[in-house]
C-alpha cells in the first residue's frame, strides 16, 4: 500500500521504458547463443544524473548515467524481479542496470541506476 507521504506517485512515471533480459538458447552444436527477450514496458520516472566523457581505443566514448523510477515488481519471495544482468531500452538507447533499490522498504518503488555507453 502507498503511502500519503511516499517520495514518489504515478504521476511522475511519464516515460515508458523496456526492460529486457539475457537469455540462452542452445545453438544445436552443444553450445548456446545469448540474446535479449522481448521484454516487459513499464511506465518510469527518467531523470538523467550526470554526463561524461572518456578517452577508449583513440577516441572519445560518452557515458550517461541515469535513474529510472518505477513500480516495484518482485518475485514470489519478495526480492526486486529485475537485476543487474537486465538492460534497459529507453528511446531507441539501451542502458545497462548498475543497480535497483526498494526505494522505502515497503515495495512500492524501485530505483534503478543506469549506465549507457558502459558494457554489462
């Protein structure tokens, strides 16, 4: 149940994004191939935290670092149903989950602290 006094409200998750898994299927030579599910849409809070550039491979790479806000979702035991191994897909970019937090303890939000330009 929200609280009347909850640091966020629905009215503050304006921007859909996707949040997508890693999976493996077996490639029918003993091995297996990973690749990205479809993926679940979430209605989320986006607010960009903060921007960077680094030097890599003689050129420059930016880096984006972003928290997303959303409803919490868990598993039967409680735990957040999204982790780190996930990806988000936001406008066409993907971001990779650096972690999730139960924002209050009492599962209602979940802060996931994204990362584009960096690998998973």
């Amino acid at each position: 149940m929200v609280k009347c006094c909850s640091k966020y409200n629905a009215r503050q998750l304006r921007q859909r994004i996707t949040i997508q898994s890693k999976t493996q299927t077996t490639d029918g030579m003993g091995g297996f191939t990973e690749a990205w599910s479809a993926g679940d849409e979430v209605w989320a809070m986006w607010t960009t935290m903060s921007g960077n550039e680094r030097v890599k491979a003689m050129g420059i790479e930016p880096t984006l670092s972003v928290k997303a806000v959303i409803r919490f979702r868990g598993n039967d035991d409680g735990a957040p149903y999204y982790s780190a191994a996930d990806r988000v897909i936001y406008r066409g970019r993907k971001y990779n989950i650096r972690s999730i937090a139960d924002v209050d303890g009492m599962q209602d939000w979940l802060e996931l602290m994204l990362a584009e330009g960096e690998p998973s």
